[in-house]
C-alpha cells in the first residue's frame, strides 16, 4: 500500500504539476497549462485551509472523526481527473478517472492508518471538484503530441517516487501556532456543550 500511496506525496505531485504545465506550454496551450496550475494550486489551497482549520479546531470536530483531511487523495484524485480533462477528448471518462484515483489512494490511506474514512472521502471530494473545474474551464484540448507529455509524466514518477516531503509535519505546526493565535478555535470555559 505505501507503493501506492507515494506516488500521491507531494514529492511526486508538486514536480509532476510543473512538467505536465510546462508540456502543454511547450505545445502552445497556454490556456490548458494556466487552467492546470491554476485549479490545481486552488485545490492544494483548499486542502491546506481545511487541513489548518481542522487541525487548529480539533475540539469543535472531533465527533466528526476529521482532523487531518487526506491531501494525498485531494491530489490524486485532482491530478488524475485534470489529466484525463486535458487529455482525453471524451469528457464521460473524466469524473470516473478521478474517483478511481480516489479509491484507490483513499484506500491505501485507509488501510496504512493515516487518515479515518471522513478524512478520505472530504480529500475526495475537495479532488473532484478539481477536477470538474479543469474540466470546464480548459476547454477542449488541442491535438496535443501525446508521447513527450506522457514520457515527462512516467519520468517524473519514477525520479520522485518513493520521496517524501514533510507537509503534514509544517501544517501541523502551523495549525498549533493559528490555535495559539487565535481564540475562535478555544473552546469556551467549561468545555463544549454536549
């Protein structure tokens, strides 16, 4: 399962994101690589807000069993389903490719203890509305010369595969100094109402 689930660490997507826009800008899609990086980078963002705010304010969410959403199946699930839009010219494959991606990684995530079934399925969700915002916003694809951009995809995969950044380490920390800077995520004297 970790096999699996690496090739959704942020090692491999962060530097996969940056070939597949640079491809499609080597190709002459300007608005399919700004679409990709952008939605992308809008998905990431949401993940990291809702990891903080869920992380800062575990009290108020504990009974909801989230306290670090899955950023690995938002990623994967978002990568997935954006690559399939860019590439594939038929869009009823779009939405299934990326709720296999999330399948897939949110049961590796599951069944390596890192995150409870609430956490996988909000990473879901956040991916696949990621995935249907590149969907309408790029466009349809132009003939695009597939074998440059698929060989800059395996590459990257197989360089970065196995490598780990230490997101989840930074965000807690950053989430602890938000609680500690703000009160909103206190709870209140006597603890919260049953």
């Amino acid at each position: 399962m970790t096999f699996l689930t690496d090739f959704a660490d942020q090692a491999v997507i962060l530097p996969l994101v940056l070939a597949v826009s640079i491809a499609l800008l080597s190709q002459g899609w300007r608005r399919g690589a700004v679409v990709w990086l952008g939605v992308v980078g809008a998905t990431f963002a949401v993940m990291l807000t809702l990891k903080m705010t869920f992380m800062a304010c575990s009290p108020f969410f504990g009974p909801m069993d989230i306290r670090s959403p899955s950023g690995h199946v938002a990623a994967a699930t978002v990568v997935a389903g954006g690559l399939a839009a860019l590439l594939v010219r038929r869009p009823g494959s779009i939405l299934p490719i990326a709720m296999l991606a999330a399948v897939v990684i949110g049961i590796s995530r599951l069944v390596l203890g890192a995150h409870s079934l609430p956490e996988v399925a909000l990473g879901a969700l956040v991916g696949l509305a990621g995935a249907a915002a590149l969907m309408r916003l790029a466009g349809p694809p132009p003939k695009l010369k597939m074998v440059p951009l698929i060989l800059a995809i395996v590459l990257v995969a197989a360089v970065f595969h196995g490598l780990h950044l230490p997101a989840e380490a930074a965000i807690r920390h950053g989430a602890s100094r938000a609680a500690d800077f703000f009160d909103v995520c206190r709870p209140p004297p006597g603890g919260l109402p049953a």
